[in-house]
C-alpha cells in the first residue's frame, strides 16, 4: 500500500510544480507582449519622425537636382 500512495503523492507534486511554472510563463508572457507592444508605439512613433524629418530634405534635394 506504501508504493501506490508513494506514487500518488509524487504525482501530485509533479502537477503542483508544471501548475507553478506555467504560471511564471504566463507572467513572462503577458510582460513580453507588454514590452513588443511599446516598443511597436516607439517604432511608429520614430517612423514618423524619421518621415516629418526627410520630406523637407527630399524637397530640397528635389529642387537642387532640377536646378543642375
């Protein structure tokens, strides 16, 4: 009877500790998405300023090439 509640306990145990590190993974998961999502605003966010950056530039550039 020693060996059959051996095993059960073991059992539960090893469900306790997947339970336990699955709910670390999602943590880190939910801080990662957290993360990408901010980083996807400041890209946007540096992609526009490059794009309001450039255009002056390009009109200059445009307008020096037509003037060679």
């Amino acid at each position: 009877m020693f060996w059959p509640m051996l095993a059960i306990a073991l059992a539960f145990c090893g469900i306790a500790v997947l339970g336990v590190l699955a709910a670390k993974v999602l943590v880190e998961v939910r801080r990662l998405a957290r993360q990408v999502s901010e980083s996807s605003v400041r890209i946007t966010r540096a992609a526009e300023d490059l794009e309001r950056a450039a255009t002056p530039l390009a009109g200059h550039a445009a307008h020096t090439f037509r003037q060679d």
